[in-house]
C-alpha cells in the first residue's frame, strides 16, 4: 500500500516542466518527467508513477540534461509517494 503524498508542482517548476515539453530536443525521459510535474499542479491530484519516477531519476543522473529539465524531474520525484512497508 502507498501512502498518500500532499506535495504539488510549484508555479517556477511547472513553467520549467513547459519548457521541457515545448522544447523539440528534449528527450521522451525528459518529457515524462516534465509531464509528471505538471501533472501535479496545484489543480490537479495526480502523484508521480513508479516508471515516471524512474524516467525522472535517469533525467537527474543525464550530465547532458538543462538546468529546466533537471528541475522538472526533481519536482516529479519530490511528489513520488512513498511506499509503506509491512512489519
């Protein structure tokens, strides 16, 4: 079971995951991470999925990734719920 998670995509963060997505160069990992983002604005519910969140690690570790697309995949993991374990 995953617990829920309350954090959104601030407005800065979801301007960059635009970027992200507007941007021809960007990678399918990029975009999926940018989309994840903007998924969780503040007018939306949606939480970062499990290989979305994988993309956006792969974004984060990429040297050849901007400054934009680095942040939209930290504000997409910044929103992954957490998994809760059983004891």
């Amino acid at each position: 079971m995953t617990a829920r998670n309350s954090k959104q995509t601030g407005a800065k963060a979801a301007s960059s995951a635009s970027k992200v997505l507007s941007n021809p160069k960007s990678t399918a990992a990029e975009k999926s991470a940018a989309a994840s983002a903007l998924a969780q604005a503040p007018k939306s519910t949606g939480q970062t999925s499990p290989a979305a969140a994988s993309k956006a690690a792969k974004v984060l570790g990429n040297a050849g990734s901007t400054k934009s697309e680095k942040s939209s995949a930290a504000s997409a993991l910044a929103q992954t719920p957490k998994s809760s374990k059983k004891k």
